[in-house]
C-alpha cells in the first residue's frame, strides 16, 4: 500500500495511482484529523471523495501517531489525551473515537486502537502495555457490534503487539484469534529495534494467525525485507520509503538504492533503472532526473515517486507470480542477494 | 507559451503539457548554460531529449537574466562578463555565444541576444543601450549566416528594445525589420514600468512591425494583459505566472484570481473554477485543494499549475476562436470587464 497521510499519496496523483496498478493506499487517520479534520472530511463526502480515489483505503487507528507525534500524552484506560503537533491543541483519542474517525473517514479496512511501546520495552512493561491494547482492541470490536447497518460494515484489523517477547506476541495473537476479526497485524515493528527482532516479532505472531485472513506488517520496510517478511508469512504492507526517498533523490533498483545526485550520473543517458517500464523509464534520463533533483525542481522528486511505487508494486506482483509459479524460494534468494543496500552507481 | 526555466515546467511533466495542449514552451538559456551546463545538454542530445519535449522550443537569449540574476557584470561591446547566480564562477556571454549555445539546446526558436535597460532610463542612456542592442543582434543574424546547414536553421526572432520611449521603440523596429527576422519581440517591458508604459511600449513598436511576421511580447502578463497586447497586435506569449502563482495557492479563473488558501474555502464542494474542463477541476474541490495547500503537500501546487496553465492556453484559445468568428471586440470587453484582479472569494 502506498502511503497518503494527509489525503495523498506525496506528489503522486490519484491518475497515477491508478496507472502504477495501486490496490489499495493507506491513508492516517490522526494525520487527517489533525488537519483538515472531521467536518472537512464528513462533508466532502468521505475521504475517498475528498481525495478522489476510488479505489480501496486501509485507515490506521490514530495510535501509532499519537505516540510518535503528539506531545503531552496522558494515556487513561480510557483513551489517550494529547496535544497535537501541528497547534498543540488538546485532543482526545481512545478505541470508540478512532473507530468513529475512521467511519466517517469511510475506511475499508479499519485498524484497531493500540498502544504501541517504544523499543526497548521490559518484559512487564511490554505485558501491561499488552493488556490496555488487547481490552482496546475487544472495545474496538464492541463499537462496530453496536453500529447498525452490518452490511456497510469495513473490515476490521485488529493488531498484535507484545514488542519483542515471543510469549506476549503468542498471547496477542492468540487473544485477537480468539475474538475474531477480519485480518491480523503484525504491529510494534520498525520502531528502532534491529531488524533481527523485527523478523522475530513477525516469526512469534504468524504461527497463531489463521492462514485464511490476511496479515499485514505494518510500517515497512526495503525491497528485500518486504520479501524475506513475505517468506514469513505475511500478505501486506505499507511503507512510506518509496515516495520518502525520492524526495531525498533516492531510487530503488534490484540491484540497491541509487543516489541520483551522485556526480557520476551527470551524464548518464540510461534510465532509472534498465528494463524498468514506469513512465520515468520510459522517457527521462539518469542525468535529466539527476538534474532536476540537484535543481531541486518538483519533477524530479515526481519521476522518482512514480518509479519507487512502480518498483515496489512490481516488487510484490513478481512475488505473487513467483508464488502461483511455485517459484519464490528461487525469486527469495536470488532477489536477498542482488539487492545491495547502499548501491552509489551503476 | 508555459515557462521550463530550468529544463522543465516547474512540477508538470512533458505529459501532462501535450495534455493542456501547450504547442510550445520556453526555455531559458541562461539557467540551463549555468546548470546543467552545455556539456550535459550536448551528451544528452538537446533540450527536446533532455527534458522529453517533442513539441516546439523556444529559448531566450539569456540576456535578461544575464541582467536581472547575475552578479558583477561588466558589459563590453564583445557581451557581458558575469558571475553566475549559483557559485559565483565567471561566465561571459555575447551574441556568439548566445547563438552557440541556443544552438547547442536546439532551440526551434532564437532569440537575439540584447541588453535589457532597467526601469526608469534616461533617453541618453537608453538610445546608448539600443545602439549597443542593435549591434549585438546584427551580429546574431551574422551568426547563422556563417553556419552551415541552412535547411535545419532555427527561426531568429530579434527583439525590439528602446525603453518608454517612442522613437527608440520605432527606430528599435525600423532597424530590426530592416535586417529581416522571422519574428519580433518587444522586449523591456514587465521590469518593474506600469501597466500603461508597458501597453504603451508594445503600442510603439507593433506599427513598424511586419503584418506576416508573429510578434512577441516577452515575459507577460495577466489574462487581461494578454487580451489587451493581443488587441494591440501581439501574437505570442510567455508567462511564468500560472505555475508560479500556483504554488503560493493562487488559482486564476474567469473572475479574478483566488487564493486557495483562505478560510472561506475550507468547505467548499465546488472545482477550483465551475465550468473548468481541467484535471484538477474534473477531480477535486477546493476544499481538497485548499487542504494540500496548507498541508503543504506537492499535489496542492500541481493541480493548481495544471489549473493556471489550462486557464492561459484556453483563454489564447478562446482568443483564437473569437479572431476568427470576428467577435475578438466583444470578447475583449466582457472578459478584461469580468476580470477582477484580486478575488478573494466565490
């Protein structure tokens, strides 16, 4: 899922979106909240009418935001108090509220309200953190049990937390199960730990998942973590790496990122990347792209845009081919290794 | 004629441009000597392939920003020494040079290379400035006539100079049409005079200007200015306005300008301007435009570009059609009457 915090995918156009073969986007629900907030979004009919995409929006439920971005947090059992980022205004936001936002959001998939610890957590601090999340997650499914309209109703994640012990990740997982939602998370990763634990918060959650329900890893990652996490058994993620970089004149490629201001691009007359079909490819060179980047013209960061989501999208439509081929341990191994991460040229 | 200062439309891509049904762009030879520089443009095969723009090109002398950007000049009768606005480094152009580096980017259209007097000039000084001008474009038209290859000569428009004053404005023109361009600019204008000294420059030069030769009045101007040079003879136009305005959330419509960024649009369900067939408007209202333009996300400012610059090329094209329907009178009045230069609401 490509990521649209405020109500778009960065510098990337709905049309766009569509010709990169995008499924699904995420958008924040804290994020549009804070701005242009509820009113704004309930009267333009909607997010997907806001921001003019007609395809599917998987919504967060606002938590992760609120522990990484807002000030002042006073987490009750009932909800979380903070101050937003953007004024400091005081706001309120617990399982019933993010469940309202994310309604009149008109969310499709809509993410349960947790807390998510920072990393390092102790075990009996990551256990209490566990137990408010798990009696957030039965209050989320509680306000969407007591709406009307069953048939209109999203699908509903719940998350899985318990940082970086294997028996609390087992017990959410296994709780979650227990109640019954439509898919599972795999949440409180990529949040500073090694990547060696963050494999491992997947390992300790997927053997208690359903096979038949989607799970989803929140929050990553590069190219080849997203496969070696798809090997784990995971089916879908959000990152914001694609579009992030290219801001930073960054562009992934199978062999590792490039760094497309790099001098030895000043003449460079080939693509991107060779052989890749997006519409940068197609038409522009390294050196014009390098130009526009150094020129810190907007088309720049655009065309880079647009070829990370298409290399990431493309990403995962080989994964699958390779899985309906019976091929990706081959695909696994081969992509792990040709992709470097700090790639300076060709 | 929409603006690529610096190789490309800032923020809209060569697509999108044949999608607004720009026939031609400008480029700017000043910026694009300083960065990339010549060599990058050569390797890459000219401007057209550099920036993926297979319609018309036409480039400026660089003599403007020569006079406008660089730093401690020192102007000889041979051209103009300078330091260059990003590092400082010491560059010269001349009309030789202009021509050779015009033709290196493959301009399809030329422009001469002339000193632009700034705003006020005493008569003296700008009869002194014309000499100098005249002098430096005869030697332009020398230029070409040396080089081989007649059949791939761009067209060489010279550019009338002479400041506010009328007989330097007709002498300018007299001279020009003697040496025989395929077209005539008026330069000197927008640099700071009133709008009445800037009609009053065009008003000068178009009598001495031939009937079967486009003309050019460069770096203008407002819708109604345009319909109003048009009146008075004028052909062609370039204009920074719409892109740049765009993003500072300023939108040009029908009645006036608007600024999305204003409270009163923060719910408001209609296009950018009613009626409008762009993409923008097609898809989006300004309360979702408003939003990414506080938001300060990119696709604020690129549907409000792709918004401006449908505005322009289809106000020349209403232009167009009313010359040739012979209502151009009646059109002129109702859209200069209707046009308010500062709208701030619906």
């Amino acid at each position: 899922m490509p990521v649209g915090t405020q109500g778009t995918v960065k510098a990337v156009s709905p049309r766009e979106l569509h010709e990169l073969r995008a499924e699904i986007i995420l958008g924040n629900t804290y994020h549009l909240f804070v701005r242009p907030g509820l009113e704004v979004i309930r009267k333009l009919g909607g997010l997907h009418n806001f921001m003019g995409w007609d395809g599917p929006i998987l919504t967060d439920s606002g938590g992760f935001q609120v522990f990484s971005l807002a000030k002042l947090r006073k987490i009750t059992p009932e909800g979380v108090h903070f101050q937003n980022h953007l004024d400091g205004s005081p706001c309120f936001i617990g399982p019933e509220t993010s469940m309202e936002i994310q309604q009149v959001l008109g969310s499709d998939i809509v993410m349960a309200f947790d807390e998510c610890p920072s990393h390092p957590c102790r075990h009996e601090a990551a256990a209490k953190s566990l137990e408010l999340t798990l009696g957030w997650e039965r209050r989320c499914l509680d306000w969407w049990a007591r709406q009307n309209g069953e048939a209109a109703r999203p699908l509903l994640f719940g998350i899985v937390q318990g940082s970086s012990y294997p028996d609390l990740r087992a017990k959410s997982a296994r709780e979650l199960v227990a109640m019954g939602w439509d898919g599972y998370a795999v949440g409180g990763v990529s949040v500073g730990e090694p990547e060696r634990e963050m494999m491992q918060a997947v390992e300790f959650a997927v053997p208690h998942l359903p096979e038949d329900r989607p799970r989803y890893a929140m929050g990553l990652g590069t190219p080849p973590q997203l496969v070696e996490m798809i090997a784990r058994g995971i089916d879908l993620f959000d990152c914001v790496l694609p579009t992030r970089v290219a801001r930073n004149g960054t562009a992934f490629t199978a062999g590792g990122t490039l760094n497309l201001k790099n001098a030895c691009f000043t003449l460079d007359a080939g693509p991107i990347e060779e052989g890749c079909a997006c519409y940068a490819c197609a038409h522009f060179s390294r050196a014009y792209v390098r130009h526009l980047v150094k020129a810190e013209e907007i088309l720049g960061l655009r065309l880079i845009s647009l070829h990370n989501l298409h290399f990431y999208l493309n990403l995962m439509a080989r994964v699958r081919g390779a899985l309906a081929a019976g091929t990706f341990a081959d695909f696994r191994r081969e992509f792990v290794r040709g992709y470097r991460p700090h790639k300076a040229a060709t």
